[in-house]
C-alpha cells in the first residue's frame, strides 16, 4: 500500500495518532486493506505524512495491542490474518463511535439541545437503515 493512502491534519482538533489510527481501522473495515496485506513502514508513512516517526510507531504499537495488526522486525507489519473479520468488525465501530462522538461535541458546541440531537441522529439512522433489521 502506498503510503499517500493515508493523510493528516493538523488543524482538524483530532491527534494526528488519532486520525491515522482511524484511517487505518477504517481502511480494515471497508476492505481497502486486506488480511495479510503489509502496511507501509514506519519511517516511509511517517515521512510521507511529514509527522514525527515516534508518531507513526505509537499508532503500530497500538494497533498491535488491539490485535488488528501484526509487527515482525525485518519483516514490517501486517494485517493479521487470525480473527480479521472480528477485528474488522471492531475497527468498523470504532470509527463509527469516533465520527458520531465528534459530531455530538460540534453539536453541543452549536449549542444543538441534547432533544435536538437526539431527533438528528434518530431520523439519520431511519433513512440510512430504513427496511434493515435491527
């Protein structure tokens, strides 16, 4: 994968570790990053993306702790394999909970009443989901 897949910004008010971290799991979650596939290496994604190389290794680091990926040294690190649909699934809620909690803290701020959102969020969920199951 090319390390320009991925990118950053500072001015967003999101850590740049979190922003990467999501475009990752994100990445897992809709397929664009398969099992088994290798990730770019620290110091090229951390060059490309003009951020610190300690930056790009939190982000491996804690990837790897969740069990979404895996780091070999010498080798790179890699999708896992093992569970990638469970993890996939997770990255998946992961990166919704964050959009849908940064969307709550713009509202709060506009001073949107929690009624308000509530009603916001309830009719997106029926026109996004309408006919699904729960």
């Amino acid at each position: 994968m090319p390390p320009a897949f991925f990118s950053v910004d500072p001015h967003r008010g999101v850590p740049l570790y979190a922003q990467l971290t999501d475009q990752i799991k994100r990445a897992i979650a809709v397929g664009a990053l398969g099992a088994g596939e290798r990730l770019p290496t620290v110091k090229a994604l951390a060059h490309e993306l003009k951020l610190n190389a300690n930056t790009v290794a939190r982000v491996y680091r804690e990837l790897e702790r969740d069990g979404i990926i895996a780091s070999t040294p010498g080798r790179g690190s890699f999708v896992r394999e093992n569970g990638a649909v469970g993890e996939m699934r997770r990255a998946a809620t992961d990166t919704a909970t964050r959009a849908v909690n940064d969307a709550v803290r713009e509202a709060r701020s506009l001073d949107v009443t929690h009624d308000e959102i509530s009603a916001i969020v309830n009719a997106s969920i029926a026109r996004w989901y309408s006919g699904e199951e729960k």
